[in-house]
C-alpha cells in the first residue's frame, strides 16, 4: 500500500515484514483474512533476508536422509539441547504443524532444495543426524515481482563478491577454489558477470541466493494472496477493545491513522539484540560491560516488547542461551560492515587465539558453540574480543573472513584495519597484543597434531559436522591444517549474534502469554520477538528461520479464525 494510509479496518495486522511476518501474512490471507503488513523501515525482509534461507523443519525434507528420522528421535533430540528449559506445548506445535506448513509454501510456489546433507550442529547428543532435517530456499529471479523487486532488503556488504552473493552449498564451494580450478574460476566469472548486467539493466542483482531468496518467494506470494503492504511506517500503540487487542496506530510519512484488525495483532517485529537495556538484562557479557556487536538489522531493539507493555507480557529469558551467538568482525561505520564468521573458521590452516595468543576452543564447531567459547573466555577481561590468524599459504588459498585470497586486492582491508599482517610470528604477535612465546608455543603444539590431521586439545576434526564444514579436498583431515610459512595474517573478531532466543512468552497457538501465563486476546508473537521453540538450544541449519516461518504461520491461522468467531 503505497498511498496515505486511511482510517481502515482489516481483520489480521502483521507488524514486521521479516520471514515470520511474511510467513504469518501469508497464512492469515490463504485462511480468508484481509491481512495488512506494517514494516517500520523501507525494505522487505529484515534480518531474515540477510541470512543463509535455512530453516530446521523435521519431517518436512524429501531427502532420503529423512528417512532416518522420527518423531521419537527428533524430541530427544530436542530435549537434549534445550535441557531444562525444554518446552513440551511448543515442542510439539512446532513439530505437528512444520511439514505441513512448508508442503502448502511449497504449492504456492516457494521453491526450495532438500539437501541430503546438511548435519544437525550438536553431533553428540542423543538424535542427532547427518541430513533430512534442514531445507533451504532455491536461487530465484526477483524480476517475477516486477517493479516491486526494489523493495528487497539487500544482502550485507561483506557478503557480496563483486555483487554477488553465492549460494550457500557447490556455489560458495566454487567461489572458495576460484583461484585453485580453472573451472571455478570460469563459474565464477560467469556469476560474476550476469551479476554486472543485471545491475546495469535493473540497479541490482536480480538473482536472488539465500535469504534473500527466500524473502523475495514469500514476498511474491504474499502479493499473490492478496497481503497489502505498508512500508516506512511504525506502529506507535495498540489498542483494545472489550480485553482484545483490536487496533493499531500507524505513523508512516503520509500522516497518522488508526486501522483496525478484527482478528488480532501479530508482533513479528524483530526481537532485542539492539536493546542495550534488555542485553544487559540478558545476554552476561554485555552485562559485565564487553562489547557486542549484532548481525541482525538495527530495527531488532525490543519493539513488540513496547507494544504488548500495557498487557504485562511474560518474557522468558531462561532459555538455554539466550541468543544465537557467533563471532563477528566489525569495519567501518556503515551497519552493512559487519561481517559474522559462519564457515571460514572451520577451514584447515586456520586458528583463533584469545588476547594471551593461545587457542581457546574447537574452531570446526558451530559458531553458536564457538560464540560460547569466546564468552567463557572473555570472562574476567576488559574486552571481548580474539583473532583468527593464518599462514601464507592459507591467506592465499581461502582468505581470512571477509578478506579474499588473491587476486582480490588487500589494501582496503589493511586500510579499515580489517586485517593485520605480520612477516613473522614476533611481528604478528606485537601487532595483535600476544606474548610471542606464547603465540610461538601455541602454534608449536597445535602443528605438531595438525601434521597428524587430529587435535589432541580440542578434538576439532574429530566429529562428520567438524570435517563437512572444512574443506573436503583437503586430507587427511578437512577441518586441520597445520600454520606453516608467513606472513601471517589476523582479524579481529568480537562476540555477535544472529537472533534472540530469549523472547515473549507464547502459547502452542502462538498467543503472546500474560505475567499469569494466560493468553492475551487478539495478540500474537513469532520470529525472533518471541522465546525460541527450542528453549535457547540451537539444533543446526536454519535454527532461526524454521521457527519463523512454522510459528508465523500458526499465527496467521489462529489470527484469521478469530476474526470468523
């Protein structure tokens, strides 16, 4: 909805036009509702088109993986990693309606890959499998939206190679050998190109990969069923009428109004990961006073927290974890300049080392395990904060993060301070703060297991999630390499996350749940704004989008059918 905005009734509102809200928009609409989308900022997508498009959804892949799967394995897995804070009544909403969510998605048109392997991050606990739970969104042409494909969140900076952002899978597997096989490297070129014209044509990309994809399929057929938008425009304050939350207010540039929505409200407006209040609350580094940096969008900063207040809301912060952790590399001022580590630690010839240059953890792990590490280790000091640091050989043959091996130019990333490079170990180590007996020591220790292709210490390379993350031409072991020749290159890395775990209280109907653990009529909450199904554990791909897309959608319904009560 493009023009000023009316004094109007709908029968569901959706606040937030990430991948729940899209999801919740989508469902309410199909179930007969007149369904609004209210987004506070001028895109579509949120953090969710920023992402990698994977969403967790037992029983809903094709993949002859799947196959190994059950409902009874699937819940112990569960419990396992959400431990005390496992939630039976989202549990098994979450479960029971999964399949069939991404089943009536996929009729709509959604087009996505059943990968045959894509394995459950926490190897070791009881129900975790190699593939069959983890789904993922196709590249698509965002030409199909037509002039409407402007509206699309663009992917962070720092996740573009010449413009292009490579799919997650053979396609980010051919941009790592770019400089190693001649066909990659004319693959490559050939993305690369595409990816020019269709700037030149339409002033972006318009291929779209990942979360992008995603967004930009949910976007169209939530056009498709009928969903109105309204863009730039922030909802101020809800209302009630008779106990139910019935009504919004809506400031956007062309004034202020008052819209009704018959069948409720659904919060899916981001959670609290820029909310300097609620982190100190939640999140015990930043209560200690440590820096964090978030890779979710700025607009993650407690509002649905401040729209539900007049119904004291419960939030649930014991969760496991509260947030989906990873570590960051923060450069420049620009918020598209951050750049969150979600493989290239795991890659063989590569370490991090905490502010005394020693290791601190298995690298090859998730980054949500890793982020845990950096704040176990970051107790006690003055900042949070370590380095990823490589040798020659593995600079110019995967790159350090965001830095790109040859014949990417280096400078700007020396420029920004990005990357520091030392020509020996005593040079890095002064310029990174180590000890250099310390730095030399650990290197020593770490190579000598590394020729061996094992690591005694932190048993990285020991488990098929640690080796499928590494590279997998590499041998003997695809997660290790040893650190050989300088120079030596490091980048700073600091504590992030992806998304809050800690959230609004709901029900199995996605109802926001009051301080006495009882609905609050006509409100409703999914996506990052609410407590994770998973109790603050994070089973593997997708850990964030899968409950988005699944309890948006069990909002919508549930909205729509109360608005024909």
């Amino acid at each position: 909805m493009k023009s000023h905005p009316r004094n109007d009734s709908y029968e569901v509102i959706v606040v937030g036009a990430g991948a729940a809200g899209l999801s919740a928009a989508i469902f309410a609409a199909q179930s007969g509702a007149k369904t609004l989308v209210i987004e506070r900022t001028g895109s579509i997508g949120g953090t969710s088109a920023l992402s990698g498009g994977w969403m967790w959804v037992p029983g809903a892949s094709r993949a002859k993986s799947a196959a190994e799967d059950s409902r009874q394995t699937t819940l112990a897995y569960i419990h396992a990693i959400a431990g005390e804070h496992y939630r039976t009544d989202l549990v098994d909403a979450y479960l029971d309606h999964a399949p069939d969510v991404v089943r009536r998605l996929e009729r709509l048109g959604l087009k996505l890959s059943h990968a045959e392997t894509a394995p459950d991050y926490n190897e070791l606990c009881p129900g975790a499998l190699k593939g069959g739970r983890a789904i993922s969104a196709d590249s698509w042409d965002a030409r199909r939206l037509g002039k409407r494909r402007r509206d699309i969140r663009r992917p962070l900076t720092s996740m573009r190679v010449f413009g292009v952002v490579p799919q997650l899978g053979v396609e980010l597997d051919n941009f790592v050998r770019a400089n190693q096989s001649p066909a990659s490297f004319i693959y490559v070129a050939r993305k690369i190109a595409a990816a020019t014209i269709q700037t030149i044509l339409y002033g972006r990309p318009t291929r779209l990969t990942n979360g992008n994809a995603l967004v930009g399929q949910l976007y169209k057929i939530a056009i498709d069923s009928g969903v109105r938008f309204l863009l730039q425009s922030r909802v101020t304050d809800l209302s009630a009428e008779n106990g139910r939350v019935n009504e919004v207010e809506v400031t956007s540039p062309w004034g202020q109004a008052c819209l009704g929505a018959r069948g409720g409200v659904i919060l899916t407006c981001g959670g609290i990961s820029h909310n300097l209040e609620w982190t100190k609350k939640y999140f015990p580094h930043v209560r200690a006073g440590l820096t964090h940096s978030s890779a979710t969008i700025a607009e993650h900063d407690g509002d649905a927290i401040r729209l539900a207040q007049a119904w004291r809301p419960r939030f649930v912060g014991a969760v496991s974890q509260p947030a989906a952790w990873a570590p960051v590399t923060v450069f420049g001022s620009s918020a598209q300049h951050i750049f969150p580590h979600l493989r290239s630690i795991g890659l063989p010839g590569l370490v991090a080392l905490n502010q005394n240059g020693e290791r601190f953890t298995n690298e090859a792990d998730s980054y949500h395990d890793f982020g845990q590490s950096l704040i176990r280790d970051s107790q006690g000091r003055t900042k949070a904060g370590a380095y990823l640091m490589a040798d020659a050989a593995t600079m110019g043959k995967y790159g350090v993060g965001y830095a790109k091996p040859f014949p990417i130019p280096r400078f700007s990333y020396y420029q920004s301070g990005y990357l520091v490079k030392g020509r020996t170990l005593d040079e890095i180590a002064r310029k990174c703060g180590f000890n250099p007996e310390t730095l030399k020591q650990t290197i020593a220790q770490y190579n000598a297991d590394a020729d061996q292709g094992i690591d005694s210490r932190f048993s990285r390379g020991d488990t098929f999630y640690n080796r499928f993350r590494g590279d997998k031409l590499h041998q003997p072991n695809p997660s290790i390499g040893p650190i050989g020749q300088g120079p030596y290159y490091a980048i700073p890395i600091t504590i992030g996350d992806l998304g809050a775990f800690a959230g609004l209280d709901i029900d199995a109907g996605a109802r926001a749940l009051n301080e006495d653990s009882q609905p609050i009529p006509g409100l409703f909450v999914a996506g990052s704004a609410s407590v994770s199904p998973f109790g603050g554990g994070y089973p593997g791909y997708g850990a964030m989008l899968g409950p988005a897309i699944v309890m948006g959608a069990i909002a919508g319904q549930q909205a729509a059918a109360d608005a024909r009560a």
